[in-house]
C-alpha cells in the first residue's frame, strides 16, 4: 500500500465551499473568490490506522473530497487571460497524484467559533479528522475535473453523498491560482478541492465508506474503510 506520500506534507490545504448544493445545504454564503483552510498534517488517518476519534461533546461531520498532491513547487500560477491548453497542461504537470480524503469537521465546534469570529483551526484539526486513501497514481485519473466521488455511512445506499467533480465552483487550476498567490505549494503537499452535497454526522459504532469512480469505474487505491470509536483525552466542548 503506498501510503508514504503522505510524509511528505509539509501541508495540507482546503478550500472551503466549493460546491453550490453544499453551501445551501450549510445556509452558508457563496464566496466570490476561493477561500481556503489548513489542516495540520498530524490530523491524517492513512489506511490501516483507523479508527476515526470522536472527541467529546462534539458532532462530528464527514465530507468526502478529492485531494491531490502536489509533485513540483507551485508559486503565483496564473490562470486569468492565460491559454486554456497551456493551463491545463501546466496544472496537471504540477500534480503528482491524487487520493480520496475525508475533511472531518467539529460542526458544533465551527458554528461556536464562526460566531465568535475565530479561526477554524480546532474544528478541522483533531487527530484522525483527516482519512485518506492510498496514493493515486496520475494516471488512473487522467481528468480530475470529471470523477465522482462517493460516501456512505452504515452502507446506506444510495450513499449519502455522491456527486461529479464537474460541479465544482472553481477548478483546480483556480484553487491553484488562488492558494499559490499567498503560499507557494511544495512538492508533497497535499490539497482538498471541497466537498459536494450530503454532509452528515457520524458517532462511535458507525462504519464509514468511500471511493471514487473514473467513468463508473471504481479506482481500487481511492477505497476508504473505516470504523468511528470514542477519542477520551482531555479534550470536551462545552457551549
Ligand atoms: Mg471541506
């Protein structure tokens, strides 16, 4: 299983509200210009290293995106009154592979410091909020920009969320553009492109499946498994 990609991020990036349905599903306000977030590496869960940790008092929500990993250093990269070819091309040469990822949320964590006005930080950050799956090769995904993406909670089918990458609000090619004109991206960076419709919450007991299909093909290395237990510690919310 290849999973050592996953040493290699000094980062990981996501964009927040990317699909349409997702953000009325939230009653959240569509933004006018990619916004993103970081998770701190420490947050992921590779195959085999399960379960998911629940931590105290919060509700804990999964939101199945596709991640990709960055294979060459990205700065400033220009989409606007560029050539279309030429973009597609050097986006795609920036990109090293892909994997499923789940962007764990503390919903009831985010909505108290959404109020409040504070970063996301904790909300997205607990250990284990961030399962992917194996590494992707380049490949086996030849368009990023048309791959569905699925997952179930309990096996509920149809699954609870399941939906093309086409409907995303700003291609890659943008979220690049938009993240690398702030920070440059280094190889073995790794980022989350959003999620669609369908977010839910998930509690200790549950099993939680995904994948990605190319075509209605399921890709083996994006399969995600993954048992949800109590996390103890420390750590309560309180509102
Ligand atoms: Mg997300």
């Amino acid at each position: 299983m290849s999973v050592a990609f996953a040493e290699r991020a000094r980062k990981v990036v996501c964009i927040g509200r990317n699909y349409v349905d997702h953000i009325k599903e939230l009653s959240n306000v569509r933004p006018t210009a990619p916004f993103f977030f970081l998770k701190p590496p420490s947050s992921i869960l590779l195959p085999g290293n399960g379960p998911i940790l629940i931590p105290k008092g919060v509700n804990v929500h999964f939101e199945v995106e596709l991640a990709f990993i960055l294979g060459k250093e990205v700065k400033d990269f220009k989409v606007a009154g560029r050539d279309k070819a030429e973009v597609e091309k050097e986006y795609l040469d920036a990109i090293d592979g892909y994997a499923l990822a789940i962007d764990l949320t503390g919903r009831n964590v985010q909505d108290e410091i959404k109020k409040k006005g504070l970063p996301w930080t904790t909300a997205k950050g607990f250990d284990t909020f961030l399962p992917l799956s194996t590494f992707i090769p380049k490949s086996k995904i030849p368009n990023p920009a048309d791959v569905t993406l699925w997952l179930s909670v309990n096996n509920q089918s149809p699954p609870n969320q399941k939906d093309s990458t086409k409907l995303m609000i700003w291609p890659i090619p943008e979220i690049l553009s938009a993240i690398s004109s702030v920070m440059t991206l280094q190889p073995g960076d790794i980022v989350l492109t959003g999620t669609p419709k369908g977010v839910g919450s998930i509690k200790p007991g549950d099993h939680v499946s995904g994948g990605i299909e190319v075509d209605g093909v399921a890709i083996p290395e994006a399969k995600i498994e993954l048992d949800v237990a109590d996390k103890g510690g420390i750590y309560e919310f309180k509102n």
